[in-house]
C-alpha cells in the first residue's frame, strides 16, 4: 500500500487519478528545486504529470527540463505517495500518485520553460521544511541516509 500525505478525501468528491513524477535533485550539498509562482507561490519538486502515452522516465526528464531547464542523469525510484487535492489549473479533484526519483543534475540547457517557474538551489533542511506538499517534504528529509 502506497503511503498517503496531506488531507484525506473528501467525502461525495470524485477524484481522478493523475500519476506523476518528481526528482530529488542533489549536487553539490544542495537540491535543485522549482518554485512556482501560480496560483500560489511555491517551492517544488521539479516533475508532474505523466501525460497519456508517455513512459514514466520519459515524463520525468521532461518536467525537470520544463521546470528548471537543466538536464538530468541516472534516476532511480526512491519510492511513491499519494494526496487527494484539487488542481486549479485543470479544474480538477485529483488523487496524485506521485513516484518519486534521485537524480543527478548533469547541467543546465537554458531557462524554465514552463511559465512561472524558476530553478532554485536551496539546502536540503530549507527544502525538508519549506516545499509545498508533506510527501515532497517527507522524502527529502530522508536525503541524509542516500549520502
């Protein structure tokens, strides 16, 4: 059974399923984060939805590119978790199964992409405390025993 983070769904709401994937970015002694200026300002896990038809590594490396524009290097799934939430951006009350992946960050291939975002470099204690969602939050203060 997957772990579930953050509000438990709501009763007479439908949920829609939308897997994703999101990356733990270290290089350095410090993560690669996104922050996301829309529909509220955010720190993130650079990733998202796996878009029909797509493999899930192939999402993966496409949402960091959009997200902070640098290219990544030997993912390896580091676990998963799921949150019920609404997605304003899509109208949508999703249940997000949400795979998450230790990356290396090999270089930057030009800005973001993806409107309102911006690629940060901030400490692993700063993101274990301040990226917007418990299971981002919960992975990352794991990164000590990747070491």
């Amino acid at each position: 059974m997957t772990r579930r983070f953050g509000e438990p769904p709501q009763a007479g709401i439908r949920y829609r399923l939308r897997p994703g994937v999101y990356a733990i970015l270290p290089r350095g002694g410090r993560l690669l984060v996104t922050h996301q200026a829309t529909p509220l300002p955010e720190l993130q896990l650079p990733g998202g939805g796996v878009d029909p038809g797509e493999s899930p590594l192939r999402a993966l490396y496409r949402e960091v590119r959009e997200e902070t524009g640098w290219l990544i290097a030997r993912p390896r799934r580091i676990g998963a978790f799921r949150r019920f939430t609404y997605m304003p951006d899509y109208d949508l009350w999703a249940e997000k199964l949400c795979v998450i992946y230790r990356a290396a960050p090999v270089r930057p291939l030009g800005p973001p992409s993806e409107p309102g975002h911006r690629a940060l470099w901030i400490s692993p204690a700063r993101a274990a405390r301040d990226l917007g969602n418990a299971g981002d939050r919960h992975f990352v203060s794991r990164i000590a025993a990747w070491a």
